[in-house]
C-alpha cells in the first residue's frame, strides 16, 4: 500500500491540478477502511487516526523531502463503520522525484528513486528523456531541462544551473556564445 499510495501523491504533485486520493477505498469503491494499517503502528494506546496521519506525513517526506510534503492534506473520514483517509494533494511548484520500495517477482525488494506522473486514471514513471520534455513542458525555465528550438529536440544541461536564455515558454541554456544543446548553433545568437 505504501508504494502505490507514495507512487500516486508524487504524481498528484507533478500535475497540473494535483489530485485527490482515497486511502482505505478499493479502485470499485468498496471501503476497507485502515484498520490493517492500524494494527501495524507501535504504540497501541496512540490514537489511530492521529498515527496514520503521522505515518503518512514521514513517509511522504522520507520520500519525497520536507518541502514536498507541505503540498499534502489529509483529512479523516468515518464511512459506513471504516476510517479512511482524502489526501488532498496540490501541484508542486517543482519538480518531485519519489524514493520508493520496489521488488520483482521472486526478487529482493530495493529503493528506486523515479519520477511518476497521471495518465489519464494511471501512474507511471517516465524514463530521462520523458521525464525531461515533462518537466520543460510543465516548469518551464527548470535547470537540467533545455529546448533547442533550432533543432526541435530536448537536451540536458545539468552543468549549467542558473545560466538561461529564455525563448518563449522553452529555456535555451548557454555556455558563452553557443546554448548548451551542441556546439556551433548558429541559429540564435546568445551574448556571452
């Protein structure tokens, strides 16, 4: 459950609207509840719903880092006998990777740090290439993510922090005379 719901919030946070989760509700919208999650937390004479929401802001931060977390509310519902939890999760204003356990079948489990994004009702993590066109399409201007307008293709630059040449909504990135994206770009003339 952990890595669904961690997987789910990052990708909320990559959105441009963010988005709500239910904790304790089936994808049918058959209610559970979290009495499963109640039964694992430590000190048993801890209120429940005080716990889980702990629970759910370390790990959320573990994750994901303190200041990803304060884009995260989370609200305790009783539903038909159940506690559940709204997670109510709002845009990032940056980029959000999220650290997360992951095992293969038969495998052992090991961290993964990915970028996760929504398709549509799904969570996906985007691979380097994906996760830059997103990020330069999404936060426009983010350093490590430059657009060669003259080649209509997306480069890396993760050398040149806080060095931009804005063209519209795309950042070209440049090192003296000639943007990051090759050497001789003679299609834009940047001052050094």
């Amino acid at each position: 459950l952990e890595g669904a719901t961690l997987k789910t919030i990052a990708a909320f946070m990559n959105g441009r609207e963010g988005g709500t989760l239910l904790i304790g509700v089936a994808d049918d919208g058959t209610i559970h509840g979290l009495d499963s999650d109640y039964a694992s937390r430590s000190k048993q004479d801890q209120d429940p719903r005080d716990w889980f929401q702990q629970h759910l802001s370390n790990i959320v931060s573990t994750s994901m880092g303190d200041a990803a977390v304060t884009n995260v509310r989370a609200q305790m519902l009783h539903v038909d006998g159940h506690d559940i939890c709204r997670v109510q999760v709002y845009p990032s204003g940056f980029p959000v990777d999220a650290t997360v356990i992951k095992q293969k079948p038969g495998g052992p489990k090991e961290k993964v740090t990915e970028f996760y994004v929504r398709g549509l009702n799904g969570t996906k993590a985007l691979d380097v290439v994906e996760k830059q066109k997103y990020i330069a399409h999404r936060w426009p201007g983010t350093p490590g993510a430059s657009w060669c307008e003259g080649r209509g293709e997306l480069r890396s630059s993760p050398g040149l922090v806080g060095r931009g040449w804005y063209s519209g909504s795309r950042q070209l990135l440049r090192d003296g005379p000639n943007h990051a994206c090759h050497e001789a770009c003679d299609h834009v003339k940047l001052s050094a």
